[in-house]
C-alpha cells in the first residue's frame, strides 16, 4: 500500500470525492475532461488543498484534515508531469534540470550529465523550452522529475500534445520507465488505450467521484455500469426490459436477447463492444438480428459500420467494427443480412 487516498474538495457547483489505494506498479485514473482527474493530483502533490480527507503516502501522512496535517510540496517528494510539462520558459535544458536537485556543484553536474545522457538530451544542453519539439521537452520535464528522487510518479495526460508517430514513441520509452522505477506510478488520462496499455490497475472517475477501480483487464471485460462501459469504450449500449433470469428486451435496438449471465433486478442496460458482433449470412441460432446498414467509415486498420433493425428502422444504430486485411483492402464489400449478438459477450450493466 504506497498510496491511500481518501479527500473531498468542494468547488462552486462541483464537488471531488475519491477514495483509492494503489498496490504497486502503474495505476491508472481514466475519466471525462473536467470530472476532477487533475484535480486528485494537484491534491496528493499539494498544490492543491483538500476539503476534508486524508493521503498518506508510504507511511507518511501528507495531508489529514482532522490532525491539522498538511506536509509542504517540496517535502512531499513527488514527482509531477504536468500536461504542459512546466519547464521554466527563461532557462536552458541544463538549468531546468539543475534547479531541480540539491547538492554539490560538482555532484550536480555529473548526474545531470548522465540523465541528459540517459534521456536523449545530448546536444540540447544550451536550449530553451520553445527550441525544442514536444518530445523533447516531455523527456526534460521526466529528467527533471527523477533527479528530484520522488517516491511516486504522477503523470497528468502525458501524451495529450503530441502527434501520432511521436507519440508511439514516447510511450514505448514511457512502458520502460515505469518498469523500471521502484515506486508506484499513477497516470491520469482520457484515452482507455493508454489506460489499458500502462495501468494493471485503474479508477474510474464521473463527475467528482469514483464509481468503480480495480484490475484494468477485469473491468473492460465485466465494466457492470453503463458509464464505465462508455468510459472504456463500448459504443452499444441500450436500456432493458427483464423478460426473464437468462431473457431482456433491448428497447433501444428492438430485440429480445438471452444472455449467459442471470439478470438481476438491478440490471438496467446492455451492452456490446462492436468487434463482439458476429455477421451471419441467415438467421439460424439465437440474438440474431435481420440487419440494414445505416453509415460506414474505416481507420487505416479497421472498417467501421453503422447497422439498424430491418425489422423496425427507427431502432437505434449499432456499431460493427471488423478489421482490414490490407490497407487497399475494398471498402464497398457485401454487407451481412443477420448479425449475431453472442450471448458469452453482452455486458449486463447497471
């Protein structure tokens, strides 16, 4: 247990209330833009001050509301990257980095020789932030965070201002400097890729407070609410009718569905991730739908389809992803008549 975090931070018509404990390696905290993300951290950092709560970070109590604790920043020995990486506009890649160790002159200089080193800087020494790319100044501000020798490493949407091959890039190298630290890292982000590629472990957050955490893998299998099945991608969702334990109407799509798992009477939606859906060139087998297809697109590696119920077109339009063969592979292609909703892979959600 690294990090307990347990705080209520009230704004003006909005109101942050997190609770979370991390437990070693990369944790991950993925919500909408302005649902308090950047807020939790600028609070376990101390650059913000919480309500009420506690945060105690590897033993050490940093903030408790009722002991009247509130540890000062630099004591706190966290290390922040901030989305737009802070660097000190008026001094050079060396100055950056010096200002952010103690110590002898001498000693200073031949760590941040080798970070400089380490982190690709070589050659930048003498530049200020605006002469350098955003992949530089992202791998300054992360030279910079661990010459301070921080016991946890927070990173505010580390990849949100940079383009696409950079940023493959970059998160490779980031992959390897998580793996490498000793302390727990926590991220926070928008995107579920990068969630679900850096964090074994992740929170969920919806205006202010946290309606879900654990293992990331186990929550984009089995989300269980309709707003983590959003938050986490899956852009079929429709509200019910229990027919029946194992029998829903899906109202929205207009089909009677039977599912695997028992529906309790608390289950309000159901969901299905696009690349689940399974087209049929007949309606032989169960949770299949006769199908009219309602809008098309594609990415470089995957077609995207737009489908509705032939039977009723005013039912709501479900997403079909498939992947390309090629990148010349045929756009207009057949469409199915019948696609399968597989019951092993409908989401049952509150």
């Amino acid at each position: 247990m690294a990090l307990e975090v347990s705080i209520r931070k009230k704004f003006s018509g909005f109101c942050l209330d997190t609770e979370f404990t991390t437990d070693g390696g990369c944790m991950g905290i993925l919500g909408a833009s302005g649902c308090g993300k950047s807020m939790t951290l600028k609070c376990i950092a101390g650059i913000e001050k919480p309500t009420e709560g506690r945060i105690v970070l590897n033993g050490q109590v940093l903030f408790d509301s009722e002991k009247k604790i509130d540890v000062s920043v630099q004591q706190r020995r966290i290390g922040y990257l901030f989305q737009n990486y802070a660097l000190f506009p008026t001094m050079t890649v060396e100055e950056n980095l010096s200002i952010a160790m103690p110590g002898k002159k001498e000693e200073k200089r031949r760590k941040i020789e080798s970070y400089i080193k380490k982190f690709q800087l070589t050659g930048l020494e003498k530049r200020y932030p605006s002469q350098l790319s955003g992949g530089q100044q992202q791998r300054v501000a992360l030279a910079r965070m661990l010459l301070c020798e921080p016991q946890i490493l927070m990173l505010d949407e580390p990849f949100s201002a940079l383009d696409g091959f950079l940023k493959d890039t970059l998160q490779m190298e980031m992959l390897e400097l998580i793996r490498e630290f000793s302390g727990d890292v926590l991220m926070v982000t928008h995107s579920r890729d990068e969630v679900f590629k850096f964090c074994d472990h992740m929170v969920l957050l919806s205006e202010g407070n946290c309606i879900l955490k654990g293992k990331t893998a186990e929550i984009f299998a089995n989300p269980g609410y309709m707003e983590a099945a959003r938050l986490t991608g899956c852009k079929n969702i429709s509200p019910i009718e229990k027919i029946s334990d194992y029998e829903l109407y899906a109202t929205a799509w207009k089909i009677r569905l039977k599912t695997a798992e028992k529906i309790e009477d608390y289950i309000r939606y159901v969901g299905i991730r696009g690349h689940r859906l399974v087209p049929l060139p007949d309606k032989t087998g169960e949770n299949v739908m006769k199908i009219k297809q309602a809008g098309y697109s594609e990415t470089p590696f995957e077609k995207q389809f737009l489908f509705c119920n032939a039977e009723d077109e005013s039912s709501e339009r479900i997403w079909w992803m498939k992947k390309k063969e090629s990148f010349l592979a045929e756009s207009q292609e057949k469409f199915p008549s019948y696609m399968q909703f597989p019951k092993e892979h409908l989401m049952l959600l509150r």
